[in-house]
C-alpha cells in the first residue's frame, strides 16, 4: 500500500519506522534518561537500567557499535575494556546522532545514518560487538519481519562476534496493569510497534541467525545475546 505526501510516493512501511523513530525530539531526549530510563525502566517495565548496563558491562567490546542509539546512556555508563575504543553509532534518526554523538565525542564515534529495516550498504569495516537496545519493539511489523535487522546487521558483526540488546514484548513476559495501558497507548501513537511480539518470536528471530542464544526476561523485557 502506498500513499502520497509532499508529492512524492512512500510506502506505508516508511511512514511506520518513521513514526517510531519521529518521537525522538530534542526536547524528548532532554528528559529520556529520566522518563524512560529511570521511571519507566523502574516502575512501568519492571527493567531497572541496571539490568540493561550490566548486559554492557558483560558483551562490549573495544571495536562495538550501538544501533539505535538513544542519547548514548549506556555507552556513556558501560566499562569498555580498552581505553583506544572503537565505536560506531548508528541510527536513522539525526536528533539521537547528535546528542549521542556529543557525549560520546571522547570516543571520535563514527556515525552512520540508516534504516537497519533496509540492507546496509555502506563498506564499513566489521566490529566485535554491536547492541540493539530499546530498538525492536520501536520499528514496525512482526518479529518475523524485524528479523531483518540481525540478517542486515550480521555482515557488519566478525565471526567470533557478540551480538546484544534489550527489547520490550507484550507476550511470554509477565505484564502490569500500568505497562499493558502504557504500552496500548504507544502502540495506538505508532511509538511502538510490539503488541505481537512475543519471547519465543524473538528466540525464533535471533536462532536464525545466531548458532548459540541467550534471553534472560526482567519484567516485560528480554535481554538478549547471540554469537556464532
């Protein structure tokens, strides 16, 4: 299904990842830390950050990139283990870059812009760590479809590479009355995407990339890691 807007054709997909990466304002971002990852994590999504930051602490490497980068929270927090890091940012919206960017400038991060949805097709050297936090349950479709992500991600990612990330499902978790009204309402906005999305999807999604997979489940989301 297409539709037309400003007199060029765009499908109804583009509009969708558009919507859940539109969100993400600056004034938005000036109060993300506080909304989401501390009041929301803590008492809507039951996911104190703590648990994301250790995932960090545990999987980054010194050669990582962060998709869907957020204002950079985690990579700002998270222990690298070299002090000569490596790091690739990428995102399709440019508020995110910016602001992630300008916290992170002590690391030079290169930057990219682009819909993870679409194959990547920039030649960009291979990385032995690359995160998704936060990013799925925002991009359109089912599971099924974002699996696309891990196929257009994979070729960026060595062998020997660590794949991980947090996202936040509506079935297989155990759900509030707070977080199922909040979630109802960003889904009902285009803010999220995942009133279909569930644990063994996304087990389903990452096994057909990745030989060896774990998901541990904290409140309503699943932190993930997959190699091989």
């Amino acid at each position: 299904m297409h539709d037309s807007h400003d007199g060029k054709t765009v499908t109804m997909t583009e509009q969708e990842v558009e919507a859940g990466q539109a969100v993400y304002s600056k004034p938005i971002l000036g109060i993300y830390d506080w909304f989401v990852l501390g009041f929301s994590n803590r008492l809507i999504w039951k996911c104190p950050s703590r648990h994301i930051l250790a995932l960090y602490d545990r999987h980054v490497t010194a050669n990582h990139l962060d998709v869907g980068v957020g204002t950079g929270y985690f990579l700002d927090s998270c222990r690298f283990p070299d002090a000569s890091t490596r790091l690739g940012l990428m995102d399709l919206n440019s508020n995110c870059l910016d602001a992630a960017g300008k916290r992170l400038a002590r690391y030079r991060p290169e930057v990219y812009r682009a819909n993870v949805l679409d194959p990547i097709s920039r030649d960009i050297p291979s990385f032995d760590s690359i995160s998704l936090t936060y990013l799925l349950h925002c991009l359109p479709g089912t599971m099924k479809t974002k699996s696309a992500v891990f196929r257009h991600l994979k070729p960026l990612l060595k062998p020997n590479g660590v794949m991980f990330g947090a996202t936040l499902l509506s079935d297989g978790v155990h759900r509030s009355w707070a977080a199922k009204r909040l979630m109802a309402l960003y889904n009902a906005k285009g803010v999220f995407t995942n009133d279909q999305d569930d644990l063994q999807g996304l087990r389903t999604a990452l096994s057909e990339h990745f030989t060896s997979v774990t998901i541990d489940v904290v409140g309503c989301a699943a932190l993930f890691s997959a190699r091989g």
